[in-house]
C-alpha cells in the first residue's frame, strides 16, 4: 500500500498459516537458523539473552523461527482475559525479567522494570499503557509494590517485556514468529527439520526446546475415574489448569471434592464462590485483626478440600525481604559439597547434602522445632513438609462427626497459627526461613546439576526439594488463607486432612474420600486440583511425546522427562549429547527454575538463560542454514490501517486472540513493536503491492485518510469501515465523496464507492477503544455483549462475524450499508453496551422510526 508509510507485522496468528516476520535489518542472505518451540516467558527472557550477547558472539546474520500458538511473551499459562480474581503469589515489586547488578553472569546486563516499576512509570506516563481496557488499566493504576498482582496483569507486563524485547535486538538477528503447534522433527544432514500443524517445514541449525507446563493425557488411573463419572453421571475432572475445569458442570450446593491444596486449588475455591457472587467484609477480633466474614450468593457448591499434606501451602510472609539471619550460606558451600562428593564425582543427596540443609536452616533459625537432632536431614523434611500427619497418628483414626471436627479443628488452628506468625507484628523468624530456603534453592540450583548426583538418591532430588519450597515458601497471599477460614466458618468448605485417599464406590455409584484422621465424605464431582505431571509420554502437546519417544532415557533422577545436561543439551540413552538439540523447562531434568524472578538476587534462571543464550550463538557461528523453510509464507490474513488507540486496541486483542495481523501505520518502528508486543517491519521480500484477495481489512484511520487509499490494493479484500466522521476535514472529505458517488449516501457507502472492488462492511466503530479489552467474553457467556454489522451480502456478514466472535463479541446484522447510519454518532446504537438480543431489538426501533418519518 504505497500511501502507508511503514508496514508492521503483529506477532499473531492466522487460522490457516499463523507465520508472522520480524525483521530488524535489511534483507537476509544465507544466515544460522534457531528454532525455538515456545514462545512464553522463558523463550522472551532467552530471546532477550541473545539479542543482549549477539553484539560479542554472532558475528553474523542470525534467523530465530518461535513456535507456539499462544499470545507471544505471555504463553500457554498467562492471559491479560483471566478472571481478576486469579492472583500472583508474589508482591508486585518481587517480579522482574531483567538482569540486574547483582546478577553475576557472562554476558551484559541489560537493567529493566519490575512489575511494580513497569506499573508506576505507565501512571508516570514514561511507558504507553499495554491495554485500553479501563479494569485492566485501573488494576495497573492502583498497583503497589506490596500488591498481589492479577495474573492478567502480569501477562501484560510479559507482553509489554516482549515486545521490548523485539524491539531491542540488533540489526543482524531476524525473528519469525509462527502461531502454530510443533508436531514432529527430522534429523537433516546439518540440523534438523522441524514439522508444523499447518504443513510448514522449518530447517534448523539448532534446536531449542521451551515448552512450559503442558496438559497431559489421563493416566490409567484418572481414566478409570473419567469412565466411573461417565458412567454414573458424576463429575470428574483430570488434573489441569483452572482453565481446564469445567466449573459450569458443579452446581449451587452439591458436595464437591477438591483433591489438592496447593495453589491451584486456591484459584479453584475463589472461582467457585467470590466469582458466583459471594462478597467478603472485614470481621475483626483483637487477636485477628486481619479476620473476614462471607456472605454467600448461594450459587457456591460445598467444598471438601484435602491433599497429600492436608492443609494448603503456608502464606506469604509479610515483608519477607526484611533482612533475618544469615546473609550467606555457611554450611551449604561448593567446597562442602566437593568434599562429600564419592570416587565418581558424584553426591548423595540424602546422606550428605540434606544434612548441610539441616545446619543452614538450624544456624537462621536456631529456636525452630525440627523435631529433635539428626545426622540424615529427614527431620528437617518431616517437619517442614508435612507438619499435620503425625497429629493424626498419634491419636488415632477417628469416625463420623467426631473424625470430622477433629479434623476441622486441627487444619483450621494450623492455618491460623500460620498466619499469624507470618504476618503477625514480629515475623522475624519466618522471615529468616523464607530467606535462608531461598537462598539454599539458589545454591542448588547452581552447585548441584543432575548429573553431579549419585544414582541412589536421584528419585527424591529435585523434586523432593522443590515440593518442600514451594509449600513453604510459594504459598498464596495471606488474605487466601483468610477467605479459606471464612468459607469454612460459612459452611462451604470442609477439610479432609491429609493423606486423602480417594476411590471411586461403584455401589453407591459415588466418589468417596478420607483423610488420615477419618474425616470422610461421598460426593458425584471430584475435581483433582493441581496441574498434571510434567512427562513427555504422557504430554498432550505431540511435539514433546516425540521428543519422548526418541530422546527421554530411563533416569530415575527425571522419571519421563528428557534427560538434560547442566548446559541444557537434550543426551541420548547412553548419556551423550545429541548435536543440535536443547531443551529446557518443566519436561526436562532441569532444576525447577522459573521464567522470571526477584530483582536483586542474582536470580538463578537469568544465569542460565545468559550461558545458554551464550552457548547457542558460540554453536551458530559455525552453522548456516542451506535455505527457506517451505511453506512459509502467510495465507489470509487480517490487515489493520492506522495504529491509532481504536486500532491498537483491536490489534493487542487479536493478538490474544490467536489472529495473524498486519498493522499499517507511520509510527516509528520501534514506537510500534511497544505499543502492540510482536508488531516490526516485514521485510521487503514480505510485502506485497496489494492486498491478498480474501482477507479482511479493517480502516481505523481518520475518516478522510480513506479516501487517499488506492482502490486498486484492496481488491478482492472484505473491508471493515471501523471509522467515525469527526472534525472539518471529515466533514469536508463527506461532502467531496457525495458530490462524486451520490448526495444521499452514508459515510459507509462513500467508503464502499471508492474502494469499488472491495467488499464493505461496518463494524467495530461504535464500541470505545476502551471497552475493546474489557468486553470481550468467550462465546455462550450470559454477559457477552454484540456488535453490529451493515453490509450488502452474506458472505460479507459471515466473514466479519466469525471476526468478531474471534474477537470476543456477537455479531448483529444491520441489513445494508445504508443502515449504517445507525452506527455512526448520534445513530441508535453507537456507544452502546448491549447483549445481541438488546442490540436487536435497539436496531429494529431505529429501523421502524426511520419508515415512520418517511
């Protein structure tokens, strides 16, 4: 389009290509080629790593191909539409994907802002806000550094990072974002050949592996479960994310079994009560003064939590970055560890790495009960770990509504007394577990890669450790715990205990579950709540059961996952690299490592993104990829004409949408790639004199702009006229277009006059920008709000509503371009919030008070 002065490609998706292009630089020759499957957190920070090493390590021309069909930068596991009852469990200053100084790594620092210093420059008004949508902006605007952040708005901070991330990489390093899914690779004479869902085969150079935390294919047990509710007529959800429980099939009042109570669970009870409209009030007592009350909806099931441990995981510690203890490990030190390594160079965890644990936790906390002395560490496991099931087997096994108020009585103190020695007016000590266990995870994480470990010991390790962190440490905000005590006080939560045994009866055709002190209950829905077990073969994600067939070796140190030395490279059943393959993530033997971090902590997943960043370029120097991929090129796809508030909102959302979008705009490149994460310059090869014929173009420039356009590039396309006449050279450009094309036309049907061999349409100018975003509802939602379309013919009609159902909206037909006078300013519908049987009935008034005055 040669009157736009710059073209850019949001990072999105089309249903049938899904393959965007970002390029920095000029034209590429032949250059090393980096596949990378995943596109969420950790691939953003090792994007970031390798942009801020490849000035030292390049030294030439490099192509990076990310695959993943969920929103760039945010990935599978966060999205800017999640519930705002869905919270971090983490304070808003305690999140960052920078490096920092103190981060002690190879490469260059690359400073940038926590997800509170993010959230205070867009109020300051130093950074564009990421959404137009006011709840999400206002939950922006009040953010503090002490604030339990939504989960959606941390994936807009993960979308605004990577965008930055884009926009900062060097000339030489060309990105290619394909929305689609890895099915399968191929070994090649250099590299590999990696196969996509939509047929496209892209070469690499080198392979790299990001997969995040995955769905799974039931297990032989969960699937007897799955066949026992089918076959009764009873609920059973798998274990997944809260996005993969169907809360609609759990009705007002039925007995509802939760197995699990971590933090999934947490997000479970929050959807099933606050979100059916249940409200908490602050209900004091001098000795809680935090202490709330719940006044049901009535649309709440009833509850009945238990889980392996019995309670859920411990709170967050208020100010836990108040300094406690030690400020370094004594105990836990390499030359500790080197000592106690075996004639192999190898370590056992159990005998002489858990005892050094013992003495950290022992020097910062010196008063804690660990149960008495011991050489073996186990103590410390016990104690920490599972701190309610010894209560149980002391007194023995209990029935009936005495097992069940003993039960009550146990989990409801526990949980009260952790929170208030955790946010109570002296959390010292707690403050100096939390520290000294943090600083203990780092120190494994650096000092003792899997293969430094004795084969005995590989099954508790680290999985036995991070189960114990996480419980202590990952815990919710404290302000859960509370809402948890008072739904149990209001009736709708009961607790199981722990070691919950659950089975299915087949002859009362119900789930039935009891805990280690008897407390037991029977119920038709059972919801595992925690997130399925990270193993290639059993992975829904194809690419990585593949990936399991040919690579994961037996290892019982990473049972199912890919077996992956301390650099990341993907080793083969004998245990030796397999040349051009990394992986890294949940489904590898990697020490449990997060995509993003707290400021200042010389955070152990920035070491690694760095030296594996590093790693890869050093590779690439030496590789060069013979050609293109074939097949990539992208097919239909969704054009965007001005980059103005109404057109960035529509772009971020069909971003999110899974949508492949083209945005025209004159803005600055890199002004652009921060305003809609994903959006640079196509390269020239890329762009094309015209428009591809079938695809949906949408005009959010001004109105008179239109009528600059060449008719000629818009041939063939479906044309949405989301302009608005405003102002005198709107006014002036009406009154020239009907001089030319008929007095009596609408603004709609002046744009269809001129873009003559374009097909017309009107929609998505009589909704704000600012209620884009806010909106949007997945299709069946009872508040799901409708838009209008006028158009001349019924392909027309379909094309733009399966766009706007994409898009999160209803469509509501206006039957002609003529009628669109009633979604322009001052027409019936403009502006409105209305469901698609109001917009109806709104559109047929205006229809009969037209016919009345004529």
């Amino acid at each position: 389009m040669d009157r736009i002065s710059e073209s850019f490609v949001v990072a999105s998706e089309d249903v049938s290509s899904g393959h965007i292009t970002t390029q920095t630089g000029g034209p590429m020759g032949n250059s090393a080629r980096i596949v990378i499957i995943g596109a969420g957190p950790r691939p953003s920070g090792l994007l970031e790593r390798l942009g801020a090493n490849a000035e030292e390590l390049a030294g030439h021309r490099l192509r990076i191909d990310l695959v993943d069909p969920h929103t760039p930068g945010a990935g599978r596991i966060w999205s800017a539409h999640e519930s705002p009852l869905l919270l971090m469990n983490s304070r808003a200053k305690d999140v960052t994907m920078f490096t920092d100084e103190a981060s002690r790594i190879d490469g260059p620092v690359r400073p940038g802002p926590s997800l509170a210093e993010w959230a205070k420059a867009i109020r300051d008004g130093d950074i564009e806000a990421p959404t137009a949508g006011t709840e999400r902006l206002a939950e922006i605007h009040a953010l503090t550094d002490e604030s339990f952040p939504s989960r959606r708005v941390q994936a807009l901070y993960l979308e605004w990072v990577f965008g930055r991330v884009l926009s900062g990489l060097p000339e030489d390093i060309e990105v290619h974002i394909h929305r689609r899914t890895a099915v399968d690779l191929r070994a090649r004479s250099q590299g590999w050949q990696v196969d996509l869902d939509d047929g496209t085969e892209l070469p690499a150079d080198l392979l790299l592996v990001t997969v995040g935390h995955a769905d799974a294919e039931p297990t032989p047990a969960q699937q007897q479960l799955a066949d026992f509710a089918a076959q009764h007529g009873d609920v059973y959800s798998p274990p997944s994310h809260h996005d993969g429980v169907d809360l609609s099939a759990l009705a007002p009042g039925e007995d509802v079994i939760l197995r699990g109570m971590g933090l999934g669970a947490v997000d479970l009870v929050a959807l099933l009560t606050e979100g059916r409209g249940g409200t908490y009030s602050p209900a004091p007592l001098p000795e809680d003064p935090d202490r709330l009350e719940y006044e049901p909806s009535g649309q709440e099931p009833v509850l009945w939590l238990g889980s392996r441990r019995g309670t859920p995981f411990r709170s967050k510690v208020r100010g836990e970055d108040v300094p406690a203890g030690p400020s370094e490990l004594v105990h836990l030190t390499p030359e500790a560890l080197t000592a106690a390594e075996d004639e192999h160079g190898e370590v056992d965890f159990e005998n002489s790495v858990l005892p050094l644990i013992a003495a950290e936790i022992r020097e910062a906390v010196p008063d804690l009960d660990l149960g008495g002395p011991s050489d073996s560490g186990w103590d410390l496991v016990s104690a920490l770990d599972d701190p309610l099931v010894g209560l149980f087997s002391a007194e023995g096994r209990r029935s009936g509504e005495e097992a069940l108020r003993r039960t009550r009585d146990v989990v409801v103190s526990h949980i009260a007394d952790d929170l208030r020695e955790r946010t109570g007016e002296d959390p010292q000590r707690a403050r100096a577990l939390f520290q000294v266990l943090l600083r203990i995870t780092g120190g494994l994480a650096r000092q003792l890669p899997a293969e430094r470990l004795s084969p005995a010991s590989r099954g508790s390790y680290p999985g036995l450790w991070h189960s114990l962190f996480s419980f202590v440490c990952s815990g919710p905000p404290p302000h859960r715990l509370q809402q948890i005590l008072a739904l149990e006080r209001a009736g709708l939560v009961h607790f199981l205990g722990p070691r919950l045994q659950v089975r299915a009866d087949e002859s009362t055709g119900r789930f039935s579950a009891e805990g280690a002190g008897g407390a037991r209950v029977e119920a038709r829905a059972l919801v595992d709540a925690f997130l399925p077990s990270p193993t290639v073969e059993g992975s829904a994600n194809r690419f990585l059961r593949v990936l399991g067939e040919r690579f994961a070796a037996p290892d019982p140190h990473a049972p199912g996952r890919l077996r992956t030395d301390a650099d990341g490279r993907v080793l083969d059943a004998e245990g030796a690299p397999v040349a051009g393959l990394w992986a890294v993530g949940p489904a590898t033997s990697e020490f449990p490592l997060g995509a993003f971090a707290r400021p200042r902590t010389d955070a152990p997943v920035f070491r690694r993104n760095d030296a594996l960043a590093r790693r890869l370029l050093a590779t690439a120097e030496n590789r060069v990829s013979p050609g293109p991929a074939q097949s990539d090129r992208p097919a239909q796809e969704l054009e965007i004409v001005g980059a103005g508030k109404i057109g960035t909102a529509i772009a971020r959302q069909a971003v999110r949408s899974g949508l492949h979008v083209h945005v025209h705009s004159s803005r600055d490149p890199r002004s652009l790639r921060a305003r809609i994460p994903g959006a640079v310059a196509p390269s020239a090869a890329a762009r094309s004199a015209a428009a591809t014929p079938g695809e949906i173009v949408v005009l959010t420039m001004p109105f008179h702009a239109v009528f600059d356009l060449d008719p000629a590039e818009f041939e063939g396309t479906v044309v949405i006229d989301a302009t608005n006449p405003w102002g005198e050279q709107d006014v002036a450009a009406i009154e020239s277009a009907r001089e030319r094309y008929g007095a009596e036309l609408s603004s709609s049907e002046l744009v269809a006059a001129h873009l003559r061999s374009s097909r017309v349409a009107k929609a998505l100018n009589h909704i704000g920008y600012h209620d884009l975003e806010d909106h949007t509802r997945p299709a069946g939602a009872e508040d799901r709000r409708a838009l209008a379309v006028a158009c001349d013919d019924e392909p027309t009609a379909a094309a733009v509503g399966d766009l706007l159902d994409r898009l999160g909206f209803d469509a509501v037909l206006v039957d002609g371009l003529a009628q669109a006078r009633h979604l322009e300013p001052d027409g019936a519908v403009f502006g409105s919030v209305a469901s698609r049987e109001v917009l109806t009935a709104a559109l047929e008034a205006a229809d009969a008070a037209v016919l009345t005055a004529a």
